[in-house]
C-alpha cells in the first residue's frame, strides 16, 4: 500500500512546488526558452534542408521588403493577409530576420498573462458570490470583498490562474509554432482580449460601456486580421443580452432590438473593422480585397493537411473534374453553422461560460474546416485554459486519455503525410482516412468536454469563514 501512495505524493508535492513560484518567474523562464527556440531555429534553417521557419512568415518577410520598396505587399505571390502583419515584420529588413519571431512570441506572453488575469478575476468573483450567498443563509452581515482566506489552497484564484497560465507557457506546440514565425498568436491575443474585456465591464459598472465598445474595436480588428473569429460574433452579442432566448422569436427580438451594451459592441467592431478596411482599400485597391477576404472563400487547397475535405479537394483539382454543385457545398458547411449556432445559444448567453463558448465554436471552426494545419490548433489552444477549472468532473484518467487520444490521431495521420512528402509514395487515400479518423477523434472529445463542463465549485472552511 505504500508503494502505491509514495509516487502519486511525489507528483502532489512537484505541483505544489510550482504552484508555489511566482507567475513573474513563470513569464521569465517562459522567455528564455522561447529565445532558445528562437536561436536554434536560426541555426537549423542555416544546416537543415528541412526549415524550421515557417513558410508563411518568409512569404510575409517578402510582403514587408515590397512594403519597404514602396509597392504593395500584394505584390508577392501568395500574400494573402493584412498588411499589418507586413507592416510588423518590415523589422526583419531592417534589423535583423527573426524579430518577427521575438515579436510574436511576447505575444505569446501576452496571452498567458492575460490568462492569468482572467481566470483570477472570474475565480475571484464567483467565490464572492458563493460566500455572499452562503452568508446571507447564516443572517451574517455580507461584505463587499470578502477575504480569501476561507478558501481550499487548490481552490485559490492565485493558484488556479498561474496553473492556467502555465498550461499555455510550457506548452511545447504552441511555444514552437510562435517561435517558427506564425502570427497565430498575434490575432489569439486579440480574441482573448475581446473576452477579457467583455467579463470585465461585468465587474466595472462605471466603465462598463467604454469596455464594451473596447471589446468591440479589439472584435473589429482580429476580423480584420483573420475572418474566423466573425463567428464569434453571435456568442459575444448574446452575452450581453438582458434577457434569455428561448425561441426563434426571442432570438429576432435579439437582433432587431438591442439593448444599450450590444449597441456598444456592434458600433465598436463595426467603426474598426470598416476603418482598417477602407484604410487598406483605399491604399492597395481591390487586390486587397481579393487577396486578403474573398480568396478565402474560393481557396482549393490539394496540399496534403488534417482536413476531412482533403481528399474531396484533392480529387477535386483536376482540371477535368466539375465543381461541386450548390447542394453539396450546402451540405457540407450546413453541420458547421448549425454547430456553432447550437454552441453560441446554449453557451454564450451568460459571461460566466463565454469563454467556454468561444473555446467550443473555435474547435469547430477547426475541425470543419477545409484546410487544417497544425497553426489552427492554437485557435482554440489559446482559449482552452480559460476553461481548465471548469473540467473538475472529467478525472484525470479521463483527461491524459483524451490528450492521447487527440496526439495519436496527428500521429497516425503524420505517418502517410511523412510517406508523400519525403519518400514519394502514393498515399493520398490513405491520408484521407486518416483525415476522417482525425475528424472523428475531434468529434468525440468535443461531446466528452460538453458532457463534462461544470461551474466552478469552492471547498471552503466555515470555521475562517463564520
């Protein structure tokens, strides 16, 4: 029996050591080892065939020197993103090739600290509720900041947040990807903002408005960047209702009828995101529209990737095959909406389960999509730890089973990706399984993550507290 006790008491003294050091040193540990991945990256892409740059930041590299030479960055083939992100890497011509990486990954940072300040703030809150609530049944006086000190140690806002906080920081895929080049994280950290910003005015009565209008340009401007995040839209807008919406007639209400808040954020996101569009339209003229929007829209990708539709794409580009007719489009995107549609309603009425929300419809996105690649991941990646408290009732068997789960599906798809592209076989069909498996995989953890959402639950002591 003690055998079976001494391993599991190592792990819990580990943890509580790290719980113990300060989110400063986390953020500075974080940092170096981000310059370390930043270094070796500069000289594995001076000995290696294989780069370990990413590809589009070299294509956004070029975009900033036409941008420096006084043409548009569109005039690189294959540009087909704002031009602040050209803008931004303009430092790789200037100073030096990687500062493009130093400068996504402080925005790395930037997430994880505002992690932390979430999820401390909501953890915060909810536990001054739950004692307000407690007290008023004790006819004892209630406080308007109650103490902590009532509070589990592994149920205090100061623990939770920084184990948050560092389930981002020391995760290996999304330190590697930032410090490859993606710019990812640079529109992540506008999404979470958004959040943070949205569950703030719900603590700030006197600025509450001013935080939701900054909610909206921060919205306006991550559409902007990259169009995915318009789908948060609906879950955002229904956080801020004043009421439920309970039926297609509520839901029209809604939409035609907002309230003051609403009202807010739509005039936010709208005044950024049409600013910067016509800024940039009036500058590079409808190549940017194209480029940068509706090229989207219209993409055929036959590069092997995660999704489902691969295969359907790759079979697809032959010049003799016919497109796709109206219904079949229909019926693949149809799931997708109604996915998201489900998820906003049911999740993103209340501002307690927003970020639960945008974490879920993000995941869709993703797996839906018609083109999957590893830097989609950090799409919700970037969202989940906002949720790690809410999965108490998922054990941790259950946990280390689903992130198996979920790696060993990249694996196996990884194995016939390796074959096509290094050894040349025809394997093409047999990424597409694995491409369905992969998007079957998805799908289960997605239903084992819904199934095992809770709200946040306090053991707190009576004694310190009465």
């Amino acid at each position: 029996m003690i055998r079976t006790k001494v391993p599991s008491t190592r792990w819990q003294r580990f943890g509580r050591q790290i719980l113990q050091v300060s989110f400063r040193t986390h953020l500075l540990i974080s940092a170096v080892l981000r310059l370390v991945l930043i270094c070796y990256g500069q000289i594995h892409d001076s000995k290696s065939a294989v780069p370990y740059t990413d590809i589009d930041y070299k294509v956004i590299t070029d975009g900033a020197r036409q941008v420096l030479a006084g043409d548009t960055p569109f005039a690189r083939h294959t540009y087909r993103y704002s031009p602040i992100m050209a803008y931004l890497q303009t430092l790789n011509i200037l100073v030096h090739p990687a500062c493009g990486k130093l400068l996504y990954a402080t925005f790395d940072l930037l997430i994880a600290t505002l992690i932390y300040h979430l999820v401390h703030m909501e953890i915060k809150s909810q536990y001054q509720k739950t004692v307000q609530h407690l007290l008023s049944k004790f006819n004892r006086p209630q406080e308007p900041d109650q103490s902590l000190d009532a509070l589990d140690e592994r149920s205090h806002p100061d623990n939770i947040a920084r184990a948050s906080a560092c389930c981002w920081l020391y995760n290996p895929l999304t330190a590697v990807i930032s410090t490859r080049g993606s710019g990812d994280c640079f529109s992540s950290f506008f999404v979470i903002l958004t959040i943070y910003l949205l569950i703030r005015s719900d603590h700030k009565s006197s600025h509450k408005h001013w935080l939701i209008f900054a909610a909206g340009l921060a919205h306006g401007l991550v559409i902007h960047l990259r169009l995915y995040p318009l789908l948060f839209s609906l879950a955002y807008y229904l956080s801020l209702s004043s009421r439920l919406t309970r039926t297609p007639l509520d839901f029209l209400r809604q939409i035609l009828r907002p309230n003051k808040q609403q009202f807010c954020l739509v005039l936010g996101t709208l005044l950024s995101l049409v600013a910067f569009t016509w800024t940039f339209y009036s500058l590079y003229g409808w190549q940017y529209i194209y480029e940068a929007y509706l090229y989207h829209f219209v993409r055929k990708d036959s590069r092997h990737n995660f999704s489902l539709q691969f295969l359907l794409q790759y079979l697809g580009s032959a010049a003799t095959v016919e497109e796709p007719a109206l219904l079949t489009k229909l019926l693949v995107v149809a799931p997708q909406f109604l996915l998201i549609l489900y998820l906003s309603l049911s999740f993103g009425q209340f501002r307690q389960t927003l970020p639960f929300c945008i974490f879920t419809v993000a995941f869709v996105i993703v797996t839906y999509n018609s083109v999957v690649t590893s830097q989609y991941f950090i799409w919700y990646l970037a969202i989940l730890p906002l949720c790690l408290n809410n999965f108490k009732l998922l054990s941790w068997s259950r946990s280390i089973f689903l992130l198996v789960l979920w790696l060993l599906a990249q694996a196996l798809w990884l194995l016939p990706a390796y074959l096509l592209e290094f050894k040349t076989w025809n394997s093409f069909n047999w990424i597409g399984l694995q491409g369905a498996v992969f998007f079957v995989t998805n799908g289960y953890i997605l239903e084992q993550l819904l199934s095992h959402y809770g709200f946040t639950q306090f053991k707190i002591s009576y004694r310190k507290l009465l």
